[in-house]
C-alpha cells in the first residue's frame, strides 16, 4: 500500500475533488490497493503520484452492486482529473493574467497553464460535469464545470489576483480561498462607502496638487498613482480600532509620507504648508530643509519626520496612530516599528516574562517595490513573524508599488518576477491590486486586516501603480524612461476614473463631483492663506544644560543586606530541577561572594544590578544572539534541565521583582533586532533595554541603526532613547573579527551629549553603570549607553570587585590606579589608558616595583562625554610630569587615540607632550597571528613601563 511521502502536500493534491467524485476515487483506489492492474493506467499514475485520497463520507456507504460492476469510463475519468488540475493551477497562477498594471508596463507571463485547453478540455467536455465535482461550495447559480471555470478565472484573474499556495497551513490556505471564492468577496461597498471613498481620493489628489503648484521646485515625494494608499490605511485603522487595538504603529519611506501625514494622522494642513513657506534659505540650508531645521543642520527634512493622533470612539476605545520617524534609508524603519507595537503589547508591571496581549497593537509597513526585494533589513524583519521574543500577532505590509526605483526599472531592480515574492519564503499571503481600481483595493485591505486578526500573522497587499512625476519633484524621469512616462502623461487619475464609474452606476455625478473638488481645494486655500503672510520663524537651536553635570554623582549603591538576600534567591531553584554540573559549581561558589575578603565577578555584578533593578520596579529587556547563556557562557541567566531539557530563570521567582525581566536569543542578526530594541525602547522608555552583539565586531552589520538611529534620533526628531549596546571588545588574539567593537566608530559620532561610551574595568562599575543607566530612563538625560564589554576580564580575579564596592559609592568616570602616584612630585609619566590594557598593565606592574615610584596610571572609564574636570583636577597634583602617554591595544587609527588626543592637549599642562603608545595604523582590526599578537601586545605594555621611552611617541613598528 502507498504511504503517503507528505500529509500536507497530499492534502493539497486532493483538495479538489469533493463530494461524488471524491468517493469515485476513494472506490478506484481500494481496488488499485488488492490489484494495480485492475484500475485504469491514468488511476495507476495518480495514486503513485499522489497516494492515497482523503476518505470521503460517500466512500463509506455500501457501494451498489450494479455500480461496482459498471464498466469504467477511463476518458471520463481522465477529463475529471484534468479538471481538478485545472482548477488547482486557477487558484494558483491566476494571478499571472490578472489584471493587476495600470500603465501596461509589466511583462506579460505565459498564461496557458490556465487554458481548459492545455489539459485536452473542451467547453462541451466541462459542461459534462457538475460544477461540484471540481468546485466544492460553487454558488448555486454555478451549475456546470464550464461555468466553475469561467467563474474562478474571473475571480482569480481579475483587478485583485492572490498568492495563496505557498502557503503550508491547510487551514490558513483553506479560508483563504474559500473566503475569495465565497461570493461576499470582495465586499460590496454601500453608496455612502463609494461616496466617501471618492471623497477621499479627492482630497489625496488635490493635496498634492496644491503643493505641486504652489511650492514649485519643492520636494514632497508625491503619492500620485497610489493614492488609493491612504483610503487603504484609513480602512485598516477603522477596522483594527474596532477590533479594540489601542495602538496602531505604522513606517514608511518618503513616497506619500506627507499624505499620510496630513489625512491619516490629521496632521493640519497649514503646518504642512507652514514648513514649504517657511523653508530656511537655500543660499545657508540644505534645498530640502523644513521649520524643523536649526542651528548645526539638526532637525530632519519634513517628509522624513513621523506624527501621532489619538481616535476617540465615544468613551469605549482610544486608538493612538503612530508613524514612525525614518531617514532616508527606506526600509531600517521598519525593524523599529515591529519593536514599537512589541512594546505596546506588552504588561510589564508584573515580575517573569511580560505578558503580551497581540490585540492591543496593530502594525502596517508601507515598502518601496525596489526596496523590498532589494534591501536586506526587509528579509531580517519579515523573520521576526513566529519568534518568541519578537513576533507581534502580524503585520499587514503594503508595497506601494511604481514599477520603478528612481531611475531604475524592476527588470535591474530584482530577479524575481514580482516585487513580493521574498515574502514567499515566510509563507506570507499575498494580494495583488491594480491601484487603479479603488473598491479592489478597499477588499485587499479588508482581507488582510480579517487574516491578520484571525490568525495573527502577516499579510502583504502588492498595490500596483505608477509614479506620477520622476523620484522627487526636481528630478525629470523623461531622460531615462521616456516610453513609461508618455503613457504616464495621457493615463487618467484615479479620482476621475473612480469618478466616471461611480457616475455611470448613478451614485455620484459630475457635478457632485466637481463640487466635492472646489469643496476641497477651499479648505486648503483657507489653510495657506493662514500661514503665507506670517514672518519666517527663525531656526532654532536644541542645545541643552549638559547631563553629565547633573548625573555623574548619582547615587547607585545598593545596601549589602539587600544585596544579600538578593543573592541568596537567586541561587533557589526548584528541588527536581539538574543544573549542568560544571554550572552548578560555578554558581554555588557566588554565595559566599559577597561576604568579607571574597569577590563578586563581572557576570555575578551584572546579574545583581539586573536583580536590584526589577525590584526597584524597572523592568528589563536583554537580547542578543546568545544573550540567555552569553558568547562567552558568563551569564547562564535562563538555566536548562540536563535530563528533560526544561528551562528555568532564576530573576522570574525572585521574590523582590516588582517588574518583568525578559530575556531572549535572538536571531543571527544585528542591524533588524538593534532596530528592534530601539524602537521596543523608544515606545517604552520606562524600560531598560540591552541588546549584547556576539562580537563587538559584527556590531557594524547594524552601521545604519546605529548611525541614523541612535546617535541622531533625539538631534533629528527629539526620539529618546536609553537602549545600552554591550559590544565585546578586547585583544586576545582572536583575529581581525574576534577583537575589536569599532570604538573609534562611536566617537566619531559622539556630539551634543547624545550617547554615553565606556570601555570599563571593574565589575563594581559595571554594576553602578547598569542601576544609573535604569535610573534615567524616563528622563530628560537619558541617553542610549555603548558599552565596550569584556572577553577574557569576564573571568579575570583583577576585574571582580568586593561586595562593598557595590553597595557603596556610584559609577566613576575616571579610576587611579591603586598604589601608584603616591609621592606625586616624583611621577615624570601620566599613562591614560581604558579597559583591558588597564588591567594588563596592572599586572605588569607587579613586576616592575621601580615603575611604582615615576609613573602613574589613570583609567578612563567614560570616553565619551569625556571627563575633562576629573582628569584636570588629577593633573594638578601631579607639577613635574614629563610626559602624558595614551596607551591602547587597536592601531592607532582605531580605537580612542585620534578621538582623545585634542582633549588630552587641552587639559595637558603648558609644553607637556601628549604621546601615543600601540599599534601602528592599519587596515584591519587586529592580527590573525597568535604569536604576532602576543608579541605586540607586550611591546605596548613593555613601553609604558619604560622610563627610558618618556617623549617618544611610540607606535609598534616605527
């Protein structure tokens, strides 16, 4: 007997066949099971391909005699089949004939699959079966197999074409189709429907028609030839906050942003106009500029910045409509909308893992047709559909989809043959609408906000439409698609051929029309004329009162009775639960940690600040690759049974917590989960948010976040964040992708106090840095946190602090290194040095008691903002120093040297030289040589430790 090789895939085969002829087969394939030569050779194939059918409720009955004894009608049999293939390959290719281009431009495919011909089917052939043989649940009206067919090419093929069949759930495919082929879809719209939606199309069209000629020559980035967009997204919000979502999070590029802007989230039509009017001059600003430029080039151009409105229905639900801030690089948005509505579905008010509530936040991602397929962070996101830590209930996405990427057509944009098919790969259902065809549109968007709701999982609308004008208002598209643009030039706008469909059906004339036109353009003439007398606002500037004045004493310790009870918790689990047993040991040596004369190591410091901060009542999200264990297996914060493999994290019962601790590994991705961290953080900003690279080093696969995001974000658009970046960083000899965290790369970005970098030495600090960090979240300082985080000091017995240095004191930015500097009169060199080349060469000095005596050495914990008063006020107790020498283990165009070097000037006494100690300048990080590096590494220490080597500047290899 055949087994069947897939379940699924089987169901799929037969899902055509139903009722009589379902059983028919079933009856065929009993026989085929006693003998395979008594069933038709055409059975034969089917069976061996297929195997066995799904058991019909006919197949059941007693077969009647005369029946079973009939001769078998192979022909017949064959056509039946054929049928069923064809109805298959309607459902799933119709979308190749559909009627989805306005402009015609779009290849046309071959279609003959769908052809009754190509199977050796005739109209008489077809008309022969009853349309339920090969249709199950066909309309009543549909009778014959020749009618199914003409009705399913019609739905299939039509203005809306589907893409249904890669997707693997049965169920979800099932509803899918069942729900096209209804009858009730797409949805009829009332009168008053069409009314409103013709009026809303107006308004879009005589929206950017205003600006065309009223702003000449400026950009706005028009949505002509998708402007049925916004009726779309004003649908999907309707139908979320109906659905009770309390938040709707939306991102986009700049294509019909300001549209967006101004009709979905009501943004007013004279502050719109107020920023063209108001644009800096272009003589001093960039062409580009908005109102929200000022001193310094801040601020962001006015079709990159995002708004929010709150919908009131009565006094039951409130909906807050979010469009989410973005630059230019299109799609890096999108990872930080998914971690925006990740926030908002989230409790975190209770101690364990938040509890998420998918129905209180709803998300639509507006894609460019080049970007989607084109851009990697697309892919990256699309993948955070079905992960624990990520997934948000779904996304709708929309391509808004003109056929062409500045001066690029799709045919040097992508390889595939539509700008969706990526989604494929996600089993994402797809819908494709000719943007042309208003009331198709309005379907699409209904189906995917039903299919999201009801299965909680994404959805992608392929709006197909044109671009009115070239990439921005400036730019002529004539030079490069001539062919495309002569048909743009004479193709109707969609409100006048809405309009005239709408006239011949009798619901709104040409009068009315006209009227709702003039109507419209009053309103925004009244708008402009309210703002275009009014003087040019003058540019302002964002400089604020410097943070590190107000927080650089706070006080973070934390009372050693408390920390011990902390402790002891932490170290509870349950009675039947087998901790690794290497593990084990390592976590029964933390009890006795904190008492007198012990140490409290990095991970153990860490895991305490996270403890004490929860039970302060902040909560705690940490990702990362392998954050639940950590690359470097110091953490183990989520513990796994060595006999069942259940999993346990101690934080979840700790007895203190007042709020959620989540902690998750995330998937091998830096740029979409930083993205997603920061937005998680931006809509939360009560919430400590981590996120720990791998390696440092990978950290630059997230350039963009970093760069766009968080080290501008408050500067652009007044976007605060307190997410702290752990970057392992250190030189161990691990090579050029194992060493370095790019540090040099976060100080370059470093200006008007916009995020915190700190390369530590001690796990005391770390603690003290972690409870600061959590304390200003909320605030007005707070600021995204870089931290270059340790490898080998993970585990180093001169890292670990003793339990007083925890719960005392607070985050140091600048430490002096212990027994040095104790005749200051005597000291000729000053080394200022940070992180892991501080420890080694406090290890190095106990060998070198001479050194102890004209040499001291300061630690500069906090690179960025640097610590100017601190190292003044240690550089004057120190009158007779030679020398003032950094010293690093990255080449010398890496690493803090061309960052710290004008700031030691600065604070250096008059005629002291400033010196440089490291590695030469190279192009990659570090060595791939253990022994090359071993050498190096104790060249620098040798050196510091030189007395003869005072005024030479010193880098390896000079």
């Amino acid at each position: 007997m055949i087994t069947n090789k897939n379940d699924t895939q089987t169901q799929g085969a037969w899902e055509n066949y139903y009722g009589p002829n379902l059983g028919y087969v079933q009856e065929q394939y009993e026989r085929y099971v006693k003998d395979p030569d008594s069933v038709d050779e055409t059975f034969r194939k089917v069976f061996q391909m297929w195997g066995a059918p799904p058991i019909a409720p006919a197949a059941l009955a007693p077969v009647n005699a005369a029946s079973a004894s009939a001769p078998i009608d192979s022909s017949m049999l064959k056509k039946g089949v054929d049928a069923g293939k064809l109805v298959w390959n309607i459902r799933a290719y119709g979308h190749l004939a559909a009627d989805i281009d306005p402009l015609g431009i779009i290849p046309k495919p071959d279609t003959r699959i769908l052809e009754p011909e190509q199977y050796g089917l005739s109209q008489s052939d077809l008309t022969a079966f009853p349309a339920s043989l090969i249709w199950d649940g066909a309309p009543e009206n549909v009778r014959t197999g020749w009618e199914a067919i003409q009705k399913l090419r019609q739905t299939y093929t039509g203005t809306i074409a589907f893409e249904f069949s890669h997707v693997h759930d049965t169920e979800e495919r099932v509803w899918l189709n069942r729900h096209v082929e209804s009858g009730i879809f797409p949805a009829p719209l009332s009168e008053s429907e069409k009314t409103n939606l013709l009026e809303r199309l107006i308004e879009v069209e005589q929206f950017e028609e205003f600006l065309h000629r009223t702003f000449v020559g400026q950009k706005r980035f028009s949505i002509e030839g998708n402007d049925v967009l916004v009726p779309m997204l004003d649908e999907m919000v309707r139908i979320m906050s109906d659905e009770g979502a309390e938040h709707i999070l939306m991102g986009m590029a700049h294509r019909g942003r300001l549209n967006v802007l101004a009709h979905v989230l009501g943004k007013p039509y004279d502050k719109i106009f107020s920023e063209f009017h108001h644009s800096p001059n272009k003589k001093l600003f960039p062409s580009e500029g908005s109102m929200g430029i000022n001193f310094g080039w801040t601020g962001d151009v006015k079709y990159h910045l995002g708004a929010k409105r709150v919908l009131k229905d009565g006094s039951v639900v409130q909906t807050r409509i979010t469009l989410a801030n973005n630059p230019s690089h299109l799609e890096f948005v999108n990872p930080v909308v998914e971690g925006f509505a990740r926030a908002a579905q989230e409790d975190r008010t209770q101690p364990g893992y938040p509890q998420q509530d998918v129905n209180k936040a709803a998300t639509v991602l507006i894609h460019g047709d080049s970007a989607f397929p084109g851009e990697g962070i697309v892919a990256e996101t699309l993948n955070f559909n079905k992960l624990p830590g990520f997934q948000n209930g779904g996304t709708i996405h929309i391509i808004a989809n003109n056929n062409i990427g500045f001066t690029t057509e799709s045919r040097d944009s992508r390889s595939t043959h539509y700008a969706s098919d990526l989604a494929k790969g996600y089993e994402i259902p797809i819908v494709h609408v000719n943007a042309d065809d208003p009331e198709a549109c309005m379907s699409a968007i209904r189906l995917a906000s039903e299919y999201r709701n009801k299965f909680k999982k994404d959805f992608l609308i392929d709006l197909v439409g044109y671009r009115r004008y070239g990439h921005n208002e400036t730019d002529d598209p004539d030079t490069t698609q001539p062919l495309i643009y002569n048909k743009v030039k004479s193709h109707p706008r969609v409100v006048s051929i809405y309009a005239d469909v709408l006239n011949q059906k009798g619901v709104v004339n040409k009068e009315q029309s006209n009227d709702m036109i003039q109507q419209v353009q009053n309103r925004m003439k009244d708008a402009y004329d309210k703002i275009k007398d009014l003087e040019q606002e003058p540019a302002s500037s964002h400089q604020q009162t410097p943070a590190e004045d107000r927080i650089k004493a706070m006080k973070t310790g934390v009372p050693m009775n408390t920390l011990r009870e902390i402790n002891t918790d932490l170290l509870k689990r349950p009675a039947d639960f087998n901790v690794y047993p290497k593990l084990q040991r390592i976590l029964e040596r933390r009890e006795s940690a904190l008492n007198d004369g012990e140490k409290v190591d990095w991970s153990l410091a860490e895991t305490l600040a996270f403890a004490s901060i929860i039970a302060d009542g902040k909560p705690i999200r940490l990702t990362g690759q392998d954050a639940e264990r950590a690359t470097f297996a110091h953490r183990n914060l989520v513990l796994h049974d060595t006999k069942n493999g259940s999993t346990f994290c101690p934080i979840h019962e700790l007895p203190q917590a007042k709020a959620s601790f989540a902690i998750y590994n995330s998937p091998l991705s830096e740029a979409s989960v930083l993205g997603f961290e920061y937005g998680y953080n931006v809509y939360s900003p009560e919430t400590l948010v981590i996120w720990e690279a791998q390696f440092g080093d990978f950290a630059n696969c997230a350039q963009v976040i970093t760069d766009q995001f968080i080290s501008a974000g408050r500067s652009k658009w007044g976007q605060k964040s307190s997410l702290v970046m752990l970057l392992p960083h250190g030189y161990e000899g691990q090579g050029p992708e194992h060493s370095s965290a790019r540090l040099e790369r976060f100080l370059q970005l470093g200006g008007e106090e916009n995020f915190t970098v700190v390369n530590l030495s001690s796990a005391a600090q770390y603690f003290h840095l972690l409870r600061r960090q959590a304390a200003l979240t909320e605030s007005e300082d707070a600021r995204p946190l870089i931290v270059m985080s340790p490898k080998s000091l993970i585990r180093n017995t001169r890292v670990a602090s003793n339990g007083q240095e925890l719960s005392e004191g607070h985050f140091k930015r600048v430490l002096e290194q212990q027994g040095l500097g104790g005749n200051p009169e005597r000291v000729e060199r000053l080394v200022l040095c940070s992180g892991k080349i501080a420890v080694e060469l406090e290890e190095a000095l106990d060998k070198e008691e001479e050194a102890k005596d004209w040499l001291h050495i300061l630690r500069v914990e906090q690179l960025y903002p640097f610590p100017e008063q601190e190292v003044r006020e240690i550089l004057a107790r120190f009158t007779n120093v030679k020398e003032i020498l950094w010293v690093q283990e990255e080449p010398e165009n890496m690493g803090a040297w061309r960052y710290i070097e004008p700031h030691l000037r600065k604070v250096a006494p008059q005629g002291t030289p400033v010196n440089y100690n490291g590695r030469p300048e190279r192009s990659s990080t570090a060595s791939g040589f253990q022994q090359i590096h071993s050498f190096e590494q104790q060249q620098i220490v040798s050196t510091a430790l030189n007395q003869k080597s005072i005024k030479h500047n010193i880098a390896l290899g000079r």
